[in-house]
C-alpha cells in the first residue's frame, strides 16, 4: 500500500486540504475533536469529487448504451473472423471509431475517483500511526485520532488488534460491531445498484454476453468490497458507503428520467409519459419533448415499447410531431391539407355498373 500511496502522493495535500476546510465548518457546529465534524467532513468530501464526476458520469451513461447497442453487430465480427483474431480486433476498432465508442469510458468516473481515495486511504492510515500529513499539522492530528463514530474512532479498521484500538480510546467490541455494520451496508448498496441497473435499464430484446458479464459483476462485486472492507479504515468505509449511496441514488434518477430504450424502465417511463399526455393534452418539458422527437425520428427502427407508445397516442386521437410536440389527429390531417396547398383533389368519375358499360349510348333526337 505504501508502493501506491507514494503514486498518489501529489493528491494527498490537496485532499486533506479539503478536508480540514470542512472540518472547520463542522467543527464550529459540533466541536473540533466530534467524530461527526469528522465524519461529515469526509461526506462532505464525497459530494464535492461526485459534483464534479457529474460530466463523466454523462459520459459514462452514453458508452455503456453505445456499447450495449454494439453488442449484435459485435457478435457477428466475432462469429466471422473468429480463427483471425488479428482480423476480429481491427474490424471491432474500425466499429468503434464509425460509432464513436469508447469502451473505455464507462470506467471513467471510477478511474478519476481511484486518487482521491488512495489519497484519503493514506490520509487515514497517517492519522491512525500518529504521522503529520499534507496540511493536518499535530493539533488537528490529534483531534482526528479522538474523533470516534458511534464508538469507533476514524482510522481503526476490522482487523485492528485489541492493543492499537485501545491506543484510541475504543474497544475492539465498538470498533468490529461498526466497520461490520458498515460494511454489510456498503456490501448491500453495491448490489442493489447494479441489480436495479439489470432488472430496469437494460434492453431486453438484445441478448449478448454483455448482460450475462453484467449479471456475474452483480455477485462478485460486494463480495470484492466485503472482503476489502475489513482492511479499511472506518473513515475510509464512510468514504465508500457515501459514494454507493450518491451513486444509486444517481442511478435511481437516470432510470427514472432517462431509460435505456427497450428497456422495462423505458417501458415505465412511457406509460407516466402517455399519462402526463393525456391528462394535459401536451407533452411538458424540454426533455421529455426531446424524447418523444426521438421516438418520431426512428420511425420503423421504433422498439415494442416506442410502438406501444405511439399507438397509445393515436387511439387516444393525438399523434407525436417531429419537434417532440403532440398533437390532435384531425389537426394532423388539417395540417397535412394545407401543406397540399389548398388544391381541391380532382373529382373522380362515376363508377358505372356493367350493364350501364355494354349498353349502346342512345343518339339525342334531332331537332
């Protein structure tokens, strides 16, 4: 650890910074050496890296559905060329740039965290041996080392041995029955993210390897922060239940507004949209207005539940415009007749029966 706190090293000044800034804010409300002016110093530190991921986090969002809408034609590169792996990885990057996909950058909002918590990791292991570090001089060392959170001080871990906690002023009872409780919560968050991520956000008409690999990161990964958990620091695992909770709530609202379409999300989100409609007559908002347009633009590339939708409408008289607008149907066929420009349709003939065709025409008398 002490290998890849050196790497993150030019970020722990920074970071402590931060922290000591919140702690003075804190530390006014609940007194400098409370564990909840620490504690909330270190949420506090949560919300400001995960505002500022917000933009990666967009980004994030768009190549995993960029991905996820790849999957068919990616199985295909492989089923074709699979005895020339050469041949299958130039055609999969050659997709990639026609798409604009990056793979990569569903990692990003992980990756651009990974410094700041090895920095806060390193921060907390200092405080826990009695070292200065970055900006938290001797004073603030040692209100960080009596801080305690419901009994178990900021830096004890799991493992720690009964002689170093009571160096804390805890006992190995507070201290276990804590980071346990903790980390059973960060453990559950994680999978109840990416379970609501499989149920709800995932189209369900594609069937590819991507979903089963999403399934099996399902499992493993809480048990990855399980078995992690109990090395960490009880300021580090209020770090970490922070960010799961930002980012399933995050998740939760992106489900909700923003569905990946064809899945049981977008199929929800519909269903409250032809509600609103219906209700109001116009489809309110910028960004519901955006994905009806979308919806229109499709056309016959539509999936079952943007079908629904559009019949939906149509029985209910209304049709979706271009612009993402909704409109009564009978002003759709007004509009259509004056796009014509007002010209009267030629009258057709009379059909005549088929005696009335083989019958000879009489000449008109003579005057």
């Amino acid at each position: 650890m002490d290998t890849i706190a050196s790497l993150f090293s030019f970020i722990t000044t920074p970071v402590s910074w931060i922290i000591v800034q919140f702690h003075k804010l804190y530390g006014a409300i609940f007194g400098a050496d409370s564990g909840w002016a620490w504690g909330l110093s270190i949420v506090s530190l949560v919300i400001l890296i995960r505002i500022c991921l917000i933009p990666l986090f967009v980004k994030q969002i768009k190549a995993t559905r960029g991905m996820q809408a790849l999957q068919p034609k990616m199985k295909v590169i492989q089923e074709r060329y699979k005895n020339d792996k050469q041949r299958q990885s130039e055609e999969m990057m050659k997709l990639y740039k026609e798409t604009g996909t990056n793979p990569l950058a569903s990692c990003l909002p992980i990756l651009a965290q990974s410094p700041f918590f090895f920095a806060l990791y390193h921060v907390l292991a200092s405080i826990a041996n009695g070292k200065t570090i970055g900006v938290i001089n001797e004073s603030l060392l040692e209100s960080a080392r009596q801080a305690h959170i419901f009994g178990a001080p900021l830096a004890a871990k799991f493992t720690d041995s009964a002689e170093k906690v009571a160096s804390l002023n805890a006992s190995i009872t507070d201290v276990r029955i804590v980071t346990a409780i903790m980390i059973v919560l960060m453990s559950l968050s994680q999978f109840y993210t990416q379970r609501q991520l499989m149920q709800k956000n995932v189209d369900l008409s594609v069937k590819t390897p991507f979903m089963q690999q999403q399934k099996m990161l399902m499992y493993i990964f809480p048990v990855i922060f399980a078995v992690m958990g109990i090395n960490f620091p009880v300021g580090v695992l209020v770090y970490w239940l922070t960010t799961n909770l930002w980012t399933m709530g995050q998740q939760m609202y992106v489900i909700n507004q923003n569905p990946t379409p064809g899945s049981k999300a977008q199929d929800q989100y519909l269903t409250r949209l032809l509600k609103s409609i219906s209700s109001h007559g116009v489809v309110k908002g910028r960004s519901k207005k955006k994905i009806v347009a979308d919806i229109v633009a499709k056309g016959p590339d539509r999936n079952d539940n943007e079908r629904k939708f559009i019949t939906a409408l149509t029985k209910q008289g209304m049709a979706a415009q271009a612009d993402g607008s909704v409109i009564k149907s009978s002003e759709a066929t007004a509009d259509s007749d004056a796009a014509s420009g007002g010209v009267a349709k030629r009258q057709q003939p009379k059909r005549q029966s088929k005696s009335q065709r083989q019958s000879p025409t009489k000449p008109s008398p003579k005057k």
